[in-house]
C-alpha cells in the first residue's frame, strides 16, 4: 500500500477514535471539541485519497477496491 493510503486510513482511524471519544464521554462540551478534531481529520482523509494514484488507475483492482473502502 502507498504512503497516501495509510495516511488517508490513519486519519479516518483518527476520526474514528474521536467519535468514540464522543459517545463515552461525561464531560460536558467534550463532544463539540472532538467533533471538530474528528471533521479536521476526515478533511485530512478525503485530501490524501484525492491524491492517491487510482484516482488516475495506476494501481491494482485490490489497491483501489481498499482504498475506495475508506470512510470519506
């Protein structure tokens, strides 16, 4: 997998981490701030995916099938 792909998935793993932060949380306004962290990182995803070479079909059916998975 290329640069682009584990960086665009680290981020959406971010998000993700971030919205579970979200739905365990007591703390009042915690969900207002990690929601904002985990958009900033879902931003983050869709630009490096838009970068990625199988927007131009240089990579394997299996490389752009697992990189059209990812969440954004």
């Amino acid at each position: 997998m290329s640069g682009t792909f584990d960086r665009a998935k680290r981020y959406c793993d971010r998000a993700n981490e971030c919205m579970q932060i979200i739905a365990t949380s007591q703390t009042p306004g915690t969900d207002a701030i990690y929601l904002l962290i985990a958009e900033h990182y879902l931003l983050l995803a869709a630009s490096e995916k838009r970068k990625h070479p199988c927007q131009t079909s240089n990579c394997s059916p299996t490389e752009q099938l697992a990189f059209d998975t990812l969440d954004p």
